[in-house]
C-alpha cells in the first residue's frame, strides 16, 4: 500500500515526533534503573532495564518505518514487523504449550515414581510384617512347648501334693475322731452330773413352790378381810359425802333464796328513790306553771267566768 508525498511526510514527521519521545522515555528509564539500589529493587532494576530495550527496539523500527515513508511513501516494513511479532508470539506459545506439557509429564512420572516407591515400601513392610509373624509363630511353638513342660510338672506336683493333703487330712481326721471319742466321754459324765443336779434342783423347788402355795392361800385370805374392810369403809364415807353435798345444796339454795331477797330490797329502794324524785320534779313543774293547786287568784276567778259562760252559751243552745 502506497501513500501520496505529502502523507507520507507527515506520518514521516509524527514518526519521528514519537522517536524522539520514546528516546526521552528510554534515558528517564535508564535513569530511574541506575538509581536503584539494593537486593529489594533488583526486580524493579530488571522491569526497567527490559522497559528500555524495549523503548530502544520500537525507536529502531519507528526510525525504520519513517525513512521508509519519507523514500517509498509505504509503510511494509511495519507490516514485515507485525508479522515477525506474530512469529515470535507463535513461538513463544508453542514454547509454553511444549513446558506445560513438559512439566505435565514430568510430574505424570514423578507421581508414577511416587507410586512405585509406595509399592516399594509397602512390598518392604510386607516383607518385614512376615518375618516378624513367622518370629511370633517360631516364639509362640516354643512357648507351648514350654508350656506343655511346665504343664506336666505342675500337674505332677499338684499330684503329689494332693496326696501329701490327703495323707495329712486322715491324720488330721484319725486325731478328731479320738478328740471326739474323749469328748463324749466327757460329756456322758457331764451330763449324768447335770440330770444329778437338776433332779435334786426340781426337788428343792417343788419343796419352794409348795411352800410359795401355802403362803399365796394366806396371803389371798389376807387380802380379801383388807378388801371387805375397804368396802365397808368406802360405803360408809360414801354415805357421808352424798349427807355432805346434800347439805351444801341445802345452803346453797338458802344463800340463793337470800341474795334474791336482797336484790329486790335493792330494786325497790331504787323504785321508790326514782317515784320522789319524779313527784318533786312535777311538783316543780306545777309550781312554776302555776297549775293545779299552785293556781293564783285571778287566774282562779278568770276560769269560773269562762265556765259561766259556757254553761249559759249550753242553755241557750
């Protein structure tokens, strides 16, 4: 593709406007990378030495791509680098699928090997678990071995023993036999003393119980002459009280009788006591009204024409 001379000149211009621009930018990054110090800003030092390459490898091609423009008035070499940048991304891919795939593999064997190790040792601990069980079964032969040995002996020691035990239980035996044959003998003599003591025991008790007899017959009779007198002397003191509380009923009544009198000494005392005063406080209230036969003269004289009077108005009538 082909451009007039006049664009040409002018995509020729902004070109090298961008060149100049992206040389500024290198040397800011070269700046800013020379001063970065220290283990801590190696990876910023190694980011900024790549921004600067790059800065210088797309000045080139802008510098390229102007000449280019201004000589020819077309712009291929750009369309040369594209396609080179395309190549160079192509192949980087390829290169990462080919790692990825690398490192797929490698860690499909590492897991594989992994594997194989585990069998190993499983196979290896296998094979120690076996010795160790044929050493328990060679142990365990050998014990019951032993414990068979050990087995026979204690069972003819248990033997022995038993029969040493018997031996000693029929002396032991024999001896009690003789001990019990002296105990009863013992005991029979014993016993005949005892039914000795104790018949004579019963007689001297009965001879007791007899007497006791005699003497609770006594005692009974005894208790029945105490037992009449009581209720000869309970009668009579019987009499006595019914005597004494009917004359206590007698005084009471008298005391009664008296205090009633008393009280109606006092209540017509009292009677008359309120009759004179009620006659003296009316005999006041006449007295001071003027009534009855506490009337003055005129008044006297006033009522006999009133009833003159009347007696003639009765006539006439």
């Amino acid at each position: 593709m082909r451009l007039s001379r006049i664009e040409s000149l002018a995509a020729a211009a902004v070109l090298e406007d961008c060149s100049d621009e992206l040389d500024v930018l290198g040397l800011t990054v070269a700046l800013r990378a020379d001063k970065q110090r220290g283990p801590a800003r190696a990876k910023e030092k190694v980011r900024l030495t790549n921004l600067r390459r790059d800065c210088q490898s797309i000045s080139q091609q802008v510098l390229k791509l102007s000449s280019e423009l201004e000589e020819k008035q077309s712009f291929s070499s750009l369309l040369a680098v594209l396609e080179e940048v395309k190549q160079e991304r192509e192949a980087e891919e390829m290169k990462r699928q080919a790692k990825a795939e690398l490192r797929q593999r490698i860690t499909t064997l590492q897991r594989q090997q992994a594997e194989v190790q585990q069998r190993i040792s499983t196979l290896k601990e296998r094979s120690v678990l076996a010795e160790k069980l044929q050493e328990q079964l060679d142990d365990q032969k050998n014990r019951k071995a032993v414990k068979k040995i050990l087995e026979e002996k204690r069972m003819a020691l248990q033997l022995e023993q038993v029969l040493s035990n018997n031996r000693k239980a029929e002396k032991q035996l024999e001896d009690q036999r003789e001990m019990v044959q002296i105990q009863l003998t013992e005991e029979r003599e014993v016993h005949e003393k005892s039914v000795k003591f104790l018949q004579n025991r019963q007689e001297e008790l009965q001879l007791l119980q007899q007497q006791w007899q005699r003497r609770t017959v006594q005692m009974l009779q005894e208790k029945k002459l105490e037992v009449a007198t009581v209720c000869c002397k309970r009668t009579l003191n019987l009499d006595k009280l019914s005597e004494m509380r009917r004359k206590i009923r007698e005084m009471e009544r008298v005391v009664m009788e008296d205090r009633e009198e008393q009280e109606k000494l006092r209540q017509q005392q009292r009677e008359a006591r309120a009759a004179t005063k009620v006659q003296e406080w009316w005999r006041g209230c006449m007295a001071r009204r003027g009534l009855g036969s506490f009337k003055k003269a005129d008044d006297k004289k006033g009522e006999k024409k009133k009833r003159k009077k009347k007696k003639e108005v009765m006539k006439k009538k």
